[in-house]
C-alpha cells in the first residue's frame, strides 16, 4: 500500500474541518493545509476547527509559525516558506518539479514530484514525465520509497504508481471536485479499492 496524502484546495470552503477529519478517520495519512494568502488568523481556526489529536497528521504548506503553536506534525517547504520554522523538530516534506531536483534535497523525510498526469484542478497543467522517463528514474533509484507522486492523481492510478516506484500520492483534484458526504464516500471506496492491490 502507498503512503496516501491529500492537499486541501486553495479557497476555505465551509465545513472543511469536518471533511478533513473523515478523510483522516477513512484511511488518508497525511492532511496538508495549502492555504497561499491565508493570514494566521485564518489558519488558526481551521485548525481549531480540528480536534488536537489530528493535529500530529497535518502538514502546514502555509503560516508554519503555526506548527509549533499547535503541535501540528508537519511544515511543507515551497518558494513560499522554503525553511522550517526556528525549532521545528516534526516532519518536512518539500515539492519537486524534475528529476534533478529531487537529488538536491535528501534532507527532508518527503518530496513530491510534480505534475505527473495532467492535473485536475489546473487547467493547461500538464504532465511533466514521460512513462519511461519515470521508470528509468525508478530504476536510478531516483524515484523510491520517499518520492510522493503529485498532479492529476486519480485513485486507479495508484496502481501504476506503484508501479513507477513512488512511496506514496499525494490527492487534490479528485478529493475536492466533490467534497459533498456521498462524493466523499465513493473516493475514498475507490482510494481503498485501488490501493489495496
């Protein structure tokens, strides 16, 4: 089974504390709040909307300072915030977009390489790789156990990723196109399904 990640999308969208909360209760590892623009105050109450004990499972993408106030798990390193806050001990991930760069970063526990398939949520995001370019970094040893795939994820690509060799995938598009109870529902089932092979 691949390490499974989800990204929230960028707009606050009201409930989202409750649907972050089930996608952690229905088998998604890892919640990375991706909030660009958002200011603390913001942050602190989708955060607070949270029960303390999902906070070790979260990623801050923004407002990081936040990390360490909350005891939250993880800080996401992008242009925006490309060094953990000052006594930051959790988990660092870092985003990717070639090959190359995924060497110049063995520091962080995670990266993720981007765009793999053409993405859901961008329009004209296209994928960056080709099969056998992933396949041949999978064999380098380039692509492995640590290397999350992101960018057009749909939960039947999972199995394909695997077999590319990447550890993990990280979901937006398909999470979040229908983020309605039942939209949710047939996702994740479809996450599991897929996953489990």
């Amino acid at each position: 089974m691949m390490r499974l990640i989800v990204i929230t999308d960028t707009p606050f969208i009201a409930g989202e504390g409750g649907i972050i909360r089930q996608l952690l209760d229905e088998g998604i590892d890892r919640l990375h709040l991706r909030k660009p623009g958002a200011n603390p105050d913001q942050m602190r109450r989708l955060i607070e909307s949270l029960p303390a004990a999902y906070h070790p499972r979260l990623s801050l993408q923004d407002c990081q300072q936040l990390a360490l106030e909350y005891g939250i798990g993880g800080v996401h390193l992008n242009a925006r915030s490309p060094q953990p806050p000052l006594g930051f001990e959790g988990i660092v991930s870092r985003s990717c977009h070639s090959l190359e760069e995924l060497a110049t970063h063995p520091e962080e526990d995670y990266l993720f390489l981007s765009p793999i398939f053409d993405s859901i949520s961008k329009s004209g995001y296209r994928a960056a790789f080709t099969p056998e370019q992933l396949r041949e970094a999978a064999r380098q040893g380039i692509i492995n156990r640590r290397i999350v795939a992101l960018g057009g994820i749909r939960p039947e690509y999972l199995p394909t990723l695997r077999d590319y060799g990447f550890g993990g995938a990280a979901l937006l598009g398909c999470i979040w196109r229908d983020a309605s109870a039942e939209g949710l529902r047939r996702t994740l089932q479809a996450i599991r399904k897929f996953n489990d092979r």
